[in-house]
C-alpha cells in the first residue's frame, strides 16, 4: 500500500499504550542569570520559561493522535502529586483517554527535566530526572494488570513503551510482561508492538522492535554473539524489526533477514523520540497493511518528519505526504 492508502486506513484503528508515561519538562535557562548561591557558591540556573508535555509513552500517544487514530488510550502510573496533575492535564488536552491511569502516592511521576540555553536554543546541561527505582508496590500492579486485562479488548493496536533504565521501578514488570504475551496470544489479530530500552529479550510473542544496538546488547546477553534469527526465535515472535537509523531497518521474519531502505534526511534538527514516532507510525501501517515492508517504509517516513522539528515532534498525515512527494 502506498501512503495515502494506509493513512486512508488509520482512522478507522483504536489504540492502546501500555508503559512509561513520562512527563517532559522543557526549561528555558538565561546564563547571564547563572551567578554563585549565597549559600553555597554553586552557580545556579536560572530558568526564565518552560513548557511541560507528555513524554517517552505520551511521544507515542502523541504520534498516534497526529496520524488520526479514531482513539488513543493509555495505560501507566502517575504520582499523586503536581508533575501527575500536569501530565495527565496535558495527556487529556491532546485528546488522549487517561482513565485507565494509575495515580499512586506511592510512586512519584516519572519526568525529564530538560535545560535548554536561551542563547542558543540546545540542551547543554545535565539533565534532571526524576526516576522510581524500587519494585512497583503491589497494589499498583494488580490495578495495572486488572486494566490491562479488561482494556485490550477495546482496542485493536497495543504499543507497550518500556522505557525505564533501572533494574525496577518501571510499569512493565515481570507479571505485566506475562500478561502481554498471554494477551498477544489469545488476540492473534490485533498487532502487539513492543520497544524496550534495556529488556527487549525477555518479551514474548510480541512484535519487537529494538534499535541496532538494543538487540546487539540483547543477543550478547543471551548468546554471546549476535544472531537476531535466534533472537526472533528466542522471543517467540513472528517478527522482529531493528532500526538501523539512517539506513532504515531490518525485518526479521521466520524465513529472512531483509533490509528495508530508507532516505536519509541530511541536516535533522533533533532525533529524540525518532524511536517513539516511528513505532507510532510502523505499528499503525502494520495493522492495516499487515506488510512488516510496507510498515517499516510509512514508520521511516513518520520519523523523517519529526527528526526535523525540535523536542518530541510528531507528524500530521499532511506533512506524512508532502514527505513522499519529495521523496
């Protein structure tokens, strides 16, 4: 199917987000304001401006709604605190259903806090993160998985978004990952789409799609080599898709190993959440296509989009479309 075809057909899908929702922080710092503490003579930051959107799961929510999805839901934990008001207040301004969230005081909201130079407009200072690192309590998971369970019926793509980098603390346990592949299992026709930065391996039944490097990490892990048959073979999923950046990415089904070209974009303005976009895009072709190629083409063309924008963009079936025409 060509591009028109599939945005023809995205419409006419619901999805459903399950994962790390993130609040992204925005903050515009004015150096010239950088003078010593009184108090303990570390220069400070002085942040003249920001602008908080839903980030890491919400940049896939986002994308979703860009490309005209009939719904988009999503499923994680916020903290019952100010960072949960303002994420789910900028969640639900976006048109994204919020009622399957858990809100939690236990659980502080997971957000990136991003300095940007004024001067400039480039991030150049350290991040500021605020992480949860323990175990999900309980009770928070057995809500997570009670949702989960009842939601999936309701919707015909599943993204899952693992984006957390500690050993715990993020929404996609051990338990909620069993789910996902007893769910992938039992709705053969939906299409189950999995990202994980750091445990692609232990999915099962999903469709995966790790960047170059993940799966390397994830094969040396497993095999001490990297053989991403075997790895599609170890995550008993009929197709794993590993991004190669600029070069498009490889489509790994139970029969080959193909590469799926792309054209580079010279010169992109910011490549954070080029992952998230393309996964928002390819997921969606996938469902109505049901062609890993064709699907690998529209997620590349969604992602040149918006590596041309600065922060988190996403991409409108327009500008979709006027990519293809310079292409």
């Amino acid at each position: 199917m060509n591009p028109a075809q599939i945005l023809s057909g995205i419409p006419k899908l619901s999805a459903l987000v399950v994962g790390d929702i993130c609040l992204d922080r925005w903050c515009t710092y004015d150096p010239d304001l950088s003078e010593p503490s009184r108090e303990t003579g570390i220069p400070r930051i002085g942040v003249i401006a920001f602008e908080a959107t839903p980030g890491a799961a919400g940049t896939v929510a986002n994308n979703l709604v860009a490309l005209g999805v009939s719904r988009t839901g999503v499923l994680g934990v916020v903290g019952d605190d100010g960072a949960g008001m303002e994420l789910l207040r900028g969640l639900e301004a976006r048109d994204i259903t919020t009622e399957m969230v858990v809100k939690s005081a236990a659980v502080p909201t997971f957000t990136y806090t991003k300095l940007l130079n004024v001067k400039t407009g480039e991030e150049d200072q350290p991040r500021v993160d605020f992480v949860y690192a323990k175990a999900m309590p309980d009770e928070v998971e057995r809500k997570l998985l009670n949702r989960l369970e009842s939601a999936v019926g309701g919707y015909d793509v599943v993204l899952v978004e693992d984006q957390a980098e500690t050993a715990e603390g993020g929404v996609v346990t051990p338990a909620i990952r069993r789910a996902l592949g007893e769910l992938a299992a039992r709705h053969r026709r939906k299409v189950f789409w999995v990202d994980s930065r750091k445990r692609i391996e232990h999915f099962r039944k999903l469709v995966a799609k790790p960047n170059g490097d993940e799966a390397t990490e994830a094969c040396m892990r497993l095999f001490g080599e990297v053989d991403l048959q075997r790895l599609r073979k170890h995550m008993e999923t009929p197709l794993l898709i590993v991004t190669q950046g600029a070069r498009g990415a490889v489509v790994v089904d139970q029969e080959r190993e193909t590469l799926i070209e792309t054209r580079p974009m010279e010169n992109p303005v910011d490549i954070c959440g080029a992952g998230d976009s393309f996964s928002a895009g390819a997921a969606l072709a996938l469902a109505v296509t049901k062609s890993p190629a064709d699907a690998v083409r529209f997620g590349n063309m969604v992602a040149s989009v918006t590596i041309m924008k600065k922060g988190t963009g996403t991409a409108s079936p327009q500008e979709v479309l006027a990519t293809e025409r310079r292409g």
